[in-house]
C-alpha cells in the first residue's frame, strides 16, 4: 500500500458550526453549548466540530449538532458562509463552514455530550461571550433570520403549526420587524396558499403541508 501524500505546504482543517434558533412565546432562542475542553474550556458556543474526510458538510455539521445536544435535526439548514480569519483558532489554521436553521417550539429537551458539558437553549441577543469568532457568526446568522423570516423559510419553520395574528406579530418583532411587516408577510402567504384561514377561529391560521 502506497503511504499517504503529503503536502509540501501546510492545508487548513476545516469545521462545521450550525445555529439553532426557535421562539418561546414571544423571545427568540438559540442553541449554546458549554465547551468541555480546551480552547475556551467552560466558554459558551455554537454546537459543531471537525468535518471528517468523507462527509458532506451539511450532514457534519448534523451530525455535531447530534453528538454535542443531543438533537437530531432533518429539517432544511442554510449556509451562513465560511469563516477564516487566521488566528481564529487558537489550535491552528482551521475555516469554519456555518450553517443555520429554525424550529418549531415547544422547545426540545437538550443535553451536553461529546465535547458538551452542557448545552441550553439561550437568547442570542444576551451578553454571554461566545469562543472562537461565534459572536461574528451569530451575527450573521441573526441577519440571515430576519432576512429569511420574510422572504425564506425560516419564519414557517418557527411559528407554530397552527397560529395567530399575535403569535404572528410576536415572531417579527424577535427578529425586529414590524406588526405591518407581519401582516403583509402573512397575507402573502395566504394568496400564495402555503397558510390557510382555520374555520370558525377568526384571527388564526394554518400552515399548509409543503
């Protein structure tokens, strides 16, 4: 057996991060882990790790999420872009692909394993400091939800399956638009036919199967 190439220049690792945002009542949440070890032992972060040789990204960064809260997301995720400013990590040069979904509440139960002492579902919008360079892909991820409220799928994915004009309202304020911005959002959606008036319930509405 031929022994393995080697580069004559160093090559980056690359990781995965994926964001987990949902709403509880009329708060945005989003899914932190406490890191178990070094760098930044005991710091909060996003959940990911190490992409492995012979996955794709978006399924690595799946499967961190699993490994590190326990949560088995199969749902659409969305690529926040590659994050690569040298020193980012203190272990060497590394590019972080991140990603970012919404979920429908009540919120799932959570747990930190793996590389997770803990893992908790926080307001993205507190003062915890993040390791790494996570407060700037938070950042990201928080313009990407309010963009994707309105124009993507993420809003669908938050509200509850069946909803209300107040419900409605409370999302886009937690991403901060507008009561206005949420009625047009919603009336457009309903010529659209992916929601639908609930009969006998004025002011609710159903999200239709995609």
């Amino acid at each position: 057996m031929p022994p393995p190439y080697c580069y004559d220049y160093p090559r980056p690792a690359v990781t995965v991060d994926l964001l987990v945002f949902a709403l509880e009542g009329d708060s945005l949440r989003v899914l932190l882990i406490r890191r178990k070890r070094d760098p930044f032992a005991g710091a909060w972060a996003i959940p990911g790790g190490f992409l492995e040789i012979d996955e794709p990204a978006e399924d690595a960064a799946r499967r961190e999420l699993r490994e590190e809260t326990g949560l088995d997301h199969q749902g659409p995720i969305a690529a926040l872009g590659a994050f690569s400013t040298p020193g980012r990590d203190p272990r060497g040069r590394t590019i972080s692909l991140a990603f970012a979904t919404s979920i429908r509440s009540p919120l799932p139960a959570v747990g930190g394993a793996d590389d997770a002492a803990e893992a908790c579902w926080v307001d993205p919008h507190g003062s915890l400091p993040l390791a790494f360079d996570h407060d700037a892909i938070m950042a990201v991820a928080l313009t990407w939800l309010a963009r994707d409220v309105v124009n993507g799928w993420a809003g669908l994915e938050l509200l509850p399956a069946v909803f209300n004009d107040q419900e409605l309202k409370n999302l886009f304020r937690a991403v901060g638009k507008t009561s206005r911005q949420a009625v047009a959002w919603r009336n457009r959606l309903l010529r659209a036919g992916q929601v639908e008036p609930v009969p006998r319930r004025m002011g609710c509405y159903r999200i239709k199967a995609r």
